[in-house]
C-alpha cells in the first residue's frame, strides 16, 4: 500500500493500534508445518512493523522480513528485539511478495508467512513466487482479520460500514456535497473487497501447493462469545481475535489504515475523518472516550505445502 511507504507515516503508531494474533494460532501453524518442515528459515512478507517476524524467531533460525515500504523497514531495523539466541539471525530488506530480494535463494525457505497483506497482492505472482522459493513440503501460510464488530450493538456496527465500505456522495446524489466524507472510496481496489470477502476468490493452485487448509471465522455466522468474556471461543478458530476497546483506542486504530492517510491528504484541510468518525460513534451511542466496548475480528487463514516438481 503506497500509504505505508511514505515518509511521514508512524509505523510505530501502526503497530500499537492493531491487534495481535493469538498464541493457539501460532501453535496450529508449527503444527502444521513440523508435519513435513524444518525451522532453518522463515520469511515473512509484507512485514510492516515486524511484529510477526520478530515471533518467528522464537521458532526458526534465521528470519527474514521483507515489505515494499522503506519506512516500515527501517523501523524494524531500528527497533531490534532481544535476540535470546546469539546463533538466531534476523534482518529486514525491501522487497515485494510478487519478487523477494535476491538474497532468497531458490528452493531455501521452510516457511513463507504474509499476515495482513495477502489481499493486496498480484495472487498469481505471489504464489509462483512463494513455491520458487519454498522447499519441497515447506509450507505458505497467510492469514488477516477483516473489520471489528461491535458485539451487541448493530447502529454501531452500520456507522463502521459507512465510513469504511459506502459513499456519502452516492447517498446524497443531487445535493451540493462538495466532498467525499467517507473512506470507503480511498482504499486500493481489489484489494479491499478481498478483505471484505475473506479473499474467497484465491487461493494456492493445486499445480503448485498440496494439503490446503483454507478455515474462516465469520461472527455473524458462526457466533459472538457471551458479552462476560468468559468463552475464548478457540474451539471455532484458532485465530480468534477479539478486544476489549475504548473510543480513545478505536481513534488510534482508524488512523491507522491506509484510507485514513489516503482521505487526509486530499480533504484534511476541512476535518479529521477519524475523529468525525468517532465522534459519530460517540454521540450516536452515547458513549465517551472512557466507554468499554467488545469488539471482534471475522478472520480466514490458509497453509498450503510446496509441491515437489521435480
């Protein structure tokens, strides 16, 4: 996303407004890849701020973590983690899902994850891209989230539709609206119906992966946990993500997709989108900045393993 790569984006911001992936989804991916996999080296695409190639060296010997954006890449080189095994590596290069950096080699990678990301790429590229640089048997493994629900609350829930999916200058064909005052039309096309659709539209071709795992969690379909918290709900997915938020967060959180910087450039001049946004939600439910709200993730991941070609 060119958002991502400009400059003045705060990719340490991005990082501590997002949500985190949960550890029993990290076990079911070793899971899956120690079934035929060796942990020598991991690649992770799309890595932004780094957080998911900084657990996998808890897992591997040698990451590395590659992402088109030259801010996202310097902040992980300059924000290293404690390495607790001196013989571990870890390093951060520029580089794309459709072509890694030349210092992925052919046929030398055990794991090739893309978490948040895989929407926005060229499929057919990044696939034939993974399997060149894949063992045999080695496994591809993307996942994302998609939007927040607000558990409980439905009015909630339609105002985040509009912000993010509609256009208030379709809404409101034949009156002066001067601009647009929503987001949805500021997000990189296809790629975000991909991530509305849970990219049931691709997936890992047979010709070159085999034992594909495709499993989502969609919560108006498969269920919300009771409101107390109490149900994990790991037993519908092992990527289940969900928070506990207040409006101060969900600020946070708004500003920092992509759209959001998209929209700022072209009209913040007039407004913040995000603070329109949350004030709508504020006055709208009669929340404050304080107000603890449940919210949860609809979520989908895939693993697939290298076929042997030759």
């Amino acid at each position: 996303m060119s958002s991502y790569s400009e400059a003045n984006f705060n990719s340490r911001h991005y990082d501590e407004s997002r949500p985190n992936y949960p550890e029993p989804f990290y076990k079911a991916l070793i899971e899956y890849q120690c079934k035929t996999g060796q942990s020598g080296l991991a690649v992770d695409i799309g890595c932004g701020s780094g957080f998911v190639a900084f657990k996998l060296m808890d897992l591997f010997d040698n990451v590395v973590g590659t992402d088109p954006s030259k801010t996202m890449i310097a902040q992980c080189r300059a924000s290293p983690r404690p390495n607790k095994n001196p013989s571990k590596t870890i390093e951060f290069i520029q580089g794309t899902a459709e072509r890694h950096p030349g210092i992925i080699k052919p046929s030398s990678v055990d794991l090739v994850t893309g978490a948040e990301c895989c929407h926005w790429v060229d499929h057919e590229q990044f696939f034939r891209e993974s399997a060149r640089v894949l063992k045999p048997d080695a496994t591809l493994a993307y996942w994302f989230y998609k939007d927040p629900v607000f558990i409980g609350h439905p009015e909630a829930n339609k105002i985040y539709e509009n912000y993010t999916y509609n256009s208030s200058l379709e809404q409101s064909r034949g009156s002066d609206e001067a601009f647009e005052r929503y987001m949805g039309p500021y997000y990189q096309q296809p790629g975000h119906d991909y991530l509305r659709s849970l990219l049931k539209e691709k997936s890992p071709p047979e010709s070159l992966f085999y034992d594909i795992v495709r499993h989502e969690y969609v919560s108006e379909r498969d269920g919300a946990p009771a409101k107390n918290g109490e149900d994990p709900f790991t037993s519908k997915t092992p990527l289940f993500i969900s928070k506990t938020i207040d409006m101060n967060w969900f600020l946070n959180y708004v500003k920092s997709w992509s759209a959001y910087h998209t929209w700022m450039k072209k009209h913040g001049d007039k407004y913040d989108i995000a603070e329109t946004f949350v004030e709508e939600l504020k006055q709208k439910m009669g929340w404050c900045d304080d107000t603890k709200v449940d919210v949860i993730w609809d979520t989908v991941y895939t693993f697939a393993r290298k076929k042997n070609t030759s």
